[in-house]
C-alpha cells in the first residue's frame, strides 16, 4: 500500500480521492499496489469536504507523517507551494503537483532538489492529455522543432463563440464567468499568462530552456476586434489563443498570443473550452493531442497517472523531471522579443485620399516587410481600414512600423496586429 | 552505452541506425547513456544497406552476443518472429518491436516469457503516435469506455479520396499503390486486417482481453459504394475505417469496419494517411491522439522513444508490458460477434411499387430495428434505392433482416450496410 497525502482539497483534490476510490480495480491492477489517500490540508477547517480521509489545515501533519510515500499538492500559488513541495523532497516523499504557476518559476530548483526522488506534474499542463508524457518519453528521439498549444480553455471558449456566433468580447467574458470557465478576475487567463506557464513547462522539456514568464512575449485576446474577426474569416483563417515554442538556428521563440492559423489545420478544429498541442518533430513530423484542459476529474486524471507511474517504477527509475538525464549542450538560447520571426496581420485606420497607401507600403517596404494580401474597406466618407497581411518578417520590424504610423499621424486610432503561422 | 541489435534493416531499420546517428546529442541528453546499433540481420547480403552496422543474416549472431543489450525485432511476421524475440527476451535481453502481427497473436504468451525484462512496442500501433504510453500510463486511472482508431493511413487516405474527390475504389486503390501506400496484395490494409492487430494490442492494454484476430469482427473498405458516399454527405457524415473497442456492461466489443461518424467529431477531421485514436475515458472524458502511422523515420521515432525509456528505467521498473502488474480481475468478457449493438445505415435496392416500403419496415420492426431516417431514390423506371439509417440495435437482428430481405426476394441486388456510431 502506497499512502497519499493531498495539499490542497478543493476540486482537483476531492476528485483525486473519489476516483481512487470509484476505481480502485483498475487502479490496483495498473500501479500493482493499493493506492490511498490517508490525510488532506485545506484552509478553512469550517467548510464541508466531500472526502473521507483525515482533514487538517497544517501541511506539516502531512510533511512529517513518516508513513505518508507520495504528496499531491494542489494547493496553487507559487512561494507557499514552492516550500511545501521542497519539504517533502527533501523529506524523501514523491510529489505529484498541478501547479503550474510553481513549475513556472521553480521547476529548475526543484529538479535539482529532487534529485532521485519522483517528482511528476503531468496535470500542470493541458489538463487530462498526457502531454508531457509524450513530450518527455514519446518523442524523445526527436530534436522537437515547434509546439504549438490550445492551452488555455477559457480563451479558446471566448475565441470560438466570437468568430463562430459573433458575439462580443465583454458578453462573451462575461457569460464564460457565469459559466465558471473563466474567474473573477479573468485577467491571469484572457491576458495569456496561464498559457504562458504551461508552455514555459513544456519548453524546458522540449528544449532544456530555462526561462521565467517575464522573460517571454505573452498577450492575451482583450484586443481582439469584431474587424481582426472578419479578416480571419474572409482570409480562411481560425483565430486561436496559442502557446508557442519554435527553433530557429539556435534560437528558441516562445511566445503567447492569439494567432491566426489556417482552417486546414488540426489545431484550428479544436472548439469550445477543449486544449490540444501540436508537436513537431524533426523525425516523426506532426503529432496532436487533444482532450480536456480543466475540470477536476480530468486534471485528477492525471494526477493519479503519476501516483500509478511512482508506484511502478519506484525511486530513481523513472524518466528525469524534465526529461534530461545529463545536461543539454545543445547550445539553443531564448530569442529575443523582437527576433520572433513570423506572418503579421495588420489593421490600420487611414484617411481615405490619395498618398496614405504609398506612405504605408514605403515605410513597410524599408523594413524589408512585403505584403501578402490587402483590402481596403471604407469607415466613412473620409476613412477606411487598411487590412493587410505580411509575409515573414521579424518583430522589431513590425513594432517599429506601427510606432512610425503613429508618430506620423498616418492611422486614425491604434494600429490593430496579429501574428499569423501557418 | 547500451548496444542494439536490429534483425531486419529495412526501411525502418535504416531510419532507427541514422535517427540513433543524426539526433545523437540531445537522446544521449535523454537517455542518460549513448545509445549504439552495432549489428543487424537481414535476409539478403547481397543488397546494400545505408548503414554503417555490421551486417548478418543469421539472427543468431545477435542473440548468442551477450554484449547486446537491446534487440529491436522489425522482421515482421509472426511465428519467425516469435521465435527470435522468445530467445532474446530468455537470453535477458530488453526487445522492442514494432511488430503488430506478433503481438495479435502472441503478446500474453511474450508478456510472461518477458516478465521483468523490459519489452516495448509503442510502433506496433499508430507509428510515431505514442498511443500506447497513453493508454497503459496516461489513462491509468480511467475505466476505458470506448477506443476508436483511424489506424489504417492507407484506408483513410483511400476512403478520404472517394468522398471528398470521388475518385472510384478501384482508381484509388491503384493510386495508393502507385504512392507506395497499399501493397501490391492490399488485401491486408483494405481488408480491415492491420487495423484488427492494432485494436486487439490496444485492447489488451484497456481490457485485459486476450483475443485473437479470428475472434473479432473484421471488415474493410471493399464494399464502400458511391452510394453510401452520397448518403454520408447527404446525412452529414464522415466515413472512415475504425477500429473500435468498446464496453457495455461487462462486454467489450471489438471490432474493424467502415463507419459513418458526424463530421463534427475530431476523427472525422483526419485527412489523408494521418492516424487518429479516440480514447474516452470514465474520468477525463475523450482524449485523442494524431499523427504519422507509417512511415520509417516516424516508425523509427517510436522504437527509439521505447529504447530509451529502457536505458532510463533499467530492468522490472517499468510499467508491466499490457498495463497490469497483477491480474485484471474486472469481469469484462469479449463481445459476441452478433451482440455488437449501434446504428446502422441501409441501402437496399427494392422494385418501385406499392407494398415494398411496408414489407420492409415490417421485417425491421418485428426485430425491434426502428428507423430514424429515410430517402428513396429513383434507379430507374421500376426501381429505386431505399436508403435508411437505424437507432441502436443489434448485429444479429440487422443481419437477419437483411438475409430475410434477400431470401422474401424483397431486394433486386444484394443489400448494403455501414455502421454509424455517433
């Protein structure tokens, strides 16, 4: 018997302990061994837990319980987890987390404080799809040339609802609010930073890259607009929120941001609040995963894939936290911001007379930024958008352009862009 | 360093010895040790070979080499096979195959020959689409309900040309062979037989079920006729050539057969020779799983994925070879092949006048087979086409009305069915 002590008895929590219960047939004939939840830490010993095993609000009833094998934190948050999670590494128990945000800005130090003992996070990205089990095991022959990810379900709701039924972005914020998709406060999901932690994880296994998410691109849709919209459809784009991670040379981009991909891809078939991540290989080329991102039984899904995971494989036998085993020279390095290299949309409000559209294209063309496609549709009786998309060209190039129609006072409001990959 | 053994250096083969050469770097990094093929067997010396390992061909010479750690079985077959990796896995050495016939008919026998040496097999099913780490660890917490696999490219690439170009079976199926998709005795891919090997391996690990081929309901896409195109269009379907295996109560159905699926489904999405597994779990809900089935370099992709789980784990710590460390006592029997219950679509070809339309519903009515749509098109000045879809009923009950309609003389030519699941 394997004991599992639970941080953090919330959603995820209760349905760890009710699925280890529900089928603990199947679970024991996987893992070999009987798997059970002994003891949980939650924070307001007043409210009722739908859970049968020994309720506390002291993590360390858990931490120094001797007989507790295996920590599931599900608590959140990054510092309370960060010392909570090392207590137990260090006190030699396996640890299974769905922290995200931990994983973010601690993964590298608790790697090393791991060291042999277990410590898995499958739940910590995409939810219920074994990504990073296929990242780190599956595709391990492969040098992983881009991912590319639906990882935030909240957003892709919203992006569906808006290009599918043209509803708009505050009517459709608040409605994935009612449903309980996207919080109170949604900025943490609809600004992109959730996306941006999950692909951060994903980008160490990938690529052994070491980076924060101060150190990256993230946007998120609030600036998404019923026009971006139309072009989209009127270019047979899908317009998804993506997490992205990509080689260039030696050079690896990663990046959030809503992004226009063709309708022929997998990835732009993905609807509602489901995730799915695209991974190529330079080997095995395009491999998709896809499945729910969020909900308590699917991320406890997960969770328990790893407990069953530790209790076969045992101490030190399994595959490393993040998927190395000796250190990687393989010399890749972040991109800088403004070296991303890819496809621009661009929305620009002009005046509608003579002299405006060669003013644009010269200040584009001394950028070395061609146009792919352009439309022109009238505002009013002076005014018209501009709506144009590039071929390859870099960030800085891009950035610089829209500041110049600025300060020149070429464009009526804001410039709008989106990246496009294709 | 760990040494492999290749018996049979095909296409696959080859990719295995330069992928091993090419991706050196970063699945040293991986695995923790390099990873060096040194000898090979094929059948014939006397064609060349693209690699730089010594070459046999007696297998023997890798068997009897106790300095070989790993022997990747690619010879194909089943009971030459069988003999070669009995030996390796008796002589202590880790095997992995991408042999799915092997594993159709022996794979129990393997797993208790293997027991703690590890034997690995992620390429036997859906090539570089790590499906089978999915299912035997992603899933583990799951009651599997429902499997449902394109596993067959050379089928969906031919079914994928019918509906959307129709283009005719048999210039498709020239097509295919023409590309290198279908071999020249097709029988094996359009008959629903690889398909079959690759179910039953993905059954084993959901179920516990030891079947056989022969035991199981297998057809292919022979019989699929521009009709039943046009009716999938008509009624909002796509058609492709499923493995599935599913559960209701304590029987699991297992079987191959084209099927329509509505085109809003994730599988109906898969174009060309990609492969996809549905897998719908109690707890997650659906996962699935795209990419390459084929292919040396994505076949390849999977070999070495497994061999280097084996040189990150060692021996007896990994997950056991089918998923269970003990054994599967949940009860769950294999479906007859009559007790197979969904929905079916119908055309039959009926003589155009009074009566025939009642003769019909009322054979289908007496086995309790309601319909739920139906169209009735003109084939000539006497005759038409009666094309009908179900609600759920049972195999048994469909055949027998079919033989009825043909035995009463109610049908003109021989009747055609295609299962729906949706």
């Amino acid at each position: 018997m394997l004991k599992i002590g639970i941080i953090g008895v919330g959603t995820v929590g209760t349905s760890v302990c009710q699925i280890l219960e529900d089928n603990k047939d199947i679970i024991t004939a996987r893992a070999g061994v009987e798997l059970v939840p002994v003891a949980g830490v939650v924070n307001n010993l007043s409210k009722k837990r739908d859970v049968s095993i020994k309720i506390t609000d002291n993590p360390d009833d858990i931490l120094n319980d001797d007989s507790i094998d295996i920590v599931v934190e599900l608590m959140g948050g990054v510092e309370g987890a960060y010392n909570v999670v090392k207590k137990a590494l260090q006190k030699g128990k396996a640890v299974v987390t769905a922290n995200k945000a931990l994983l973010a800005y601690h993964r590298y130090e608790l790697q090393d404080i791991a060291g042999d003992t277990p410590f898995e996070f499958e739940a910590a990205v995409a939810g219920g799809i074994p990504i990073i089990s296929a990242l780190r095991e599956g595709l391990g022959a492969n040098h992983i040339e881009s991912i590319k990810g639906i990882i935030n379900g909240t957003c892709n709701y919203m992006l569906d609802k808006m290009i599918n039924e043209g509803v708009d972005y505050d009517t459709i914020l608040k409605e994935a609010q009612d449903l309980g998709y996207a919080e109170a406060d949604p900025s943490f999901d609809v600004g992109g930073f959730d996306a941006a932690h999950k692909l951060l994880i994903m980008a160490s296994i990938a690529y052994g890259i070491d980076a924060k998410p101060e150190d990256i691109l993230i946007e998120g849709i609030e600036n998404v607009s019923p026009e971006d919209i139309s072009f989209a459809k009127e270019f047979g784009y899908a317009l998804k929120l993506l997490g992205i991670a990509k080689t260039r040379g030696d050079k690896v981009e990663l990046r959030v941001h809503a992004v226009l991909i063709p309708t022929s891809e997998m990835l732009a078939k993905v609807d509602g609040v489901m995730n799915a991540v695209s991974v190529v290989g330079d080997k095995v080329g395009e491999t998709l995963y896809y499945g729910p991102g969020a909900g308590g039984d699917a991320t406890a899904s997960a969770v328990i894939a790893n407990i069953i995971d530790i209790a076969r494989k045992g101490k030190g036998k399994g595959s490393p936290m993040l998927g190395f085993k000796t250190s990687l020279e393989s010399g890749l390095h972040l991109a800088d911001k403004g070296d991303i290299e890819t496809k621009y949309y661009l929305r620009l409000h002009v005046e509608d007379k003579p002299g405006v559209l060669s003013k644009v294209t010269t200040i584009l063309g001394n950028r070395n930024i061609s146009i792919k496609n352009m439309v022109q549709n009238s505002v009013d009786e002076t005014s018209a958008n501009l709506l144009l998309s590039t071929h390859t060209c870099s960030e800085k190039d891009i950035k610089e352009a829209l500041e110049i129609f600025e300060t020149e006072n070429l464009v009526l409001s804001k410039p709008a862009m989106i990246r496009i990959e294709e």
